[in-house]
C-alpha cells in the first residue's frame, strides 16, 4: 500500500504542477490582449524634429491612422495667423491630410502652393484653408506643442490652444 500512495502522490502532484503552469501561461495571454497594440502604443504621441526642414518642403507623417502634412513655409508663401505654426522664428503648417469634403488625401502641389483633391476637385491654399471646389471648410489641425524645434503630435500644448480659440 505504502507504494500506491507514493504513486497517487506522485500522480496528483504532477497534475497540480501542470495546472499551475497552464494557469500561469494563461494569465499571461489574458494580459496581452488587455494591452494596447504596440501601433496603437505609438501612435499616441509622435515627436518630430522640425530643424532639418528646408523651406517649402513637405513632410507626409502618420498619426493614428491619419495623414499628417508638415509644412515649411517660405517667405513667398502667404502667412496665417490664425493657423501657422511657429517653431523657431518659422512659419509651419500642420494639418490633418485629409479634404473635409469626403476624406480623400489631397496631394501638394508646390508650383502653385495648394493642396489638390483628386477626388471632386477641392484645392487648399498653404496654410490648409480651402479655397475653391466643394470641400466646406478647412483641413483640420491635429492637437500638438512645441518643444524648441520639434513638434509632438497628440498633446495639446498652449500653441495649439492658441489656435483652437482663434478659430471659435
């Protein structure tokens, strides 16, 4: 009898051993799907470095699933109080890349200094305010701050603040 028990023991001990690892491996799995995809992680704040920008170049960035233009104006191009971003004495634009007539992603169009929608014809001038076709109003701007030279896309600093009163 002596060895039946040591093989019950053994038996019920390997068991309790295999259900504590199986437990423990699926706590893990339970965690990973509470967490946030590492897309989305990232997404959340982007910093980005506007010092080697020259002027009249555009940057195509994407923030949460979104097209984000940067643009670096030059001293032809028409200044927008009510929009531009100024980071080091320079004038940026910083907008959501998308027409507000049905989402289509404009293309720029640096000759003429417009943002073209390929889709019905909707143009922006370079600050992102529409100015001919059907779009109804002005690209979005997405909420940012300014840290010296740099630009961090999702938090809401005063410069954005700034512009968001101005447009109410």
């Amino acid at each position: 009898m002596a060895v039946e028990k040591s093989r019950r023991d053994f038996i019920g001990m390997a068991f309790g051993g295999v259900a504590a690892v199986g437990g423990i491996l699926s706590l893990g799995a339970m965690k990973k799907t509470w967490d946030p995809l590492p897309s989305v992680q990232s997404a959340g704040f982007i910093t980005v470095d506007l010092s080697p920008m020259s002027d009249g170049e555009m940057r195509t960035l994407q923030w949460r699933g979104k097209p984000i233009f940067v643009l670096k104006k030059t001293a032809e191009m028409q200044k927008n109080e009510n929009r531009d971003v100024v980071a080091g004495n320079k004038n940026y634009t910083v907008i959501i890349g998308l027409c507000t007539h049905l989402g289509c992603i404009p293309t720029w169009a640096p000759k003429t200094s417009q943002f073209k929608c390929a889709c019905h014809g909707g143009e922006f001038d370079a600050s992102g305010v529409n100015t001919f076709g059907p779009p109804p109003r002005p690209m979005d701007i997405p909420p940012f701050k300014i840290d010296g030279e740099k630009l961090v896309l999702g938090e809401e600093g005063p410069e954005y603040k700034k512009l968001v009163a101005k447009k109410a």
